[in-house]
C-alpha cells in the first residue's frame, strides 16, 4: 500500500507560478488579500492585467486563496 503525497488542485500548479514568476506564493497572496473585496473572477482579471499573470495560474492562486480564506 502507498501513500499519494501528490499535490492536487490549485496548489498543484505553486512550483510553477514561483518559477514563471519569480515571487513567492505567499506574496501573491498578500497582493490578493488588498483586493479581497472583489468576486473571483474579478481577482483573476486583476492579477492578470496588473501582473501579467496566465489565466491559469492567476485562477489557481485566487481559488486557494479564497478557499483558505476565513470569509
């Protein structure tokens, strides 16, 4: 018997936004946590013009992000 440590949804695509972009997970967010306000897709759009994010990485990282929020 084993144990599947893989990592799935949103978080499964971290290693790859912190390479594509350079910054931490956490520091992207702490920049959707000033934008909490908004409604998800609203935050995708916002990381996406503001940050020059891909649509998947932007809408992995606000779904984890709303997900684990305590709204």
């Amino acid at each position: 018997m084993t144990e599947d440590t893989k990592v799935k949804g949103p978080a499964s695509y971290f290693p790859s936004i912190e390479k594509k972009y350079g910054q931490p997970i956490d520091h992207w967010l702490d920049l959707l946590e000033t934008v909490s306000g908004k409604k998800h897709m609203e935050m995708v759009a916002w990381l996406k013009a503001e940050h020059g994010m891909g649509h998947g990485h932007a809408n992995a990282l606000v779904a984890y992000y709303l997900a684990s929020s305590p709204t």
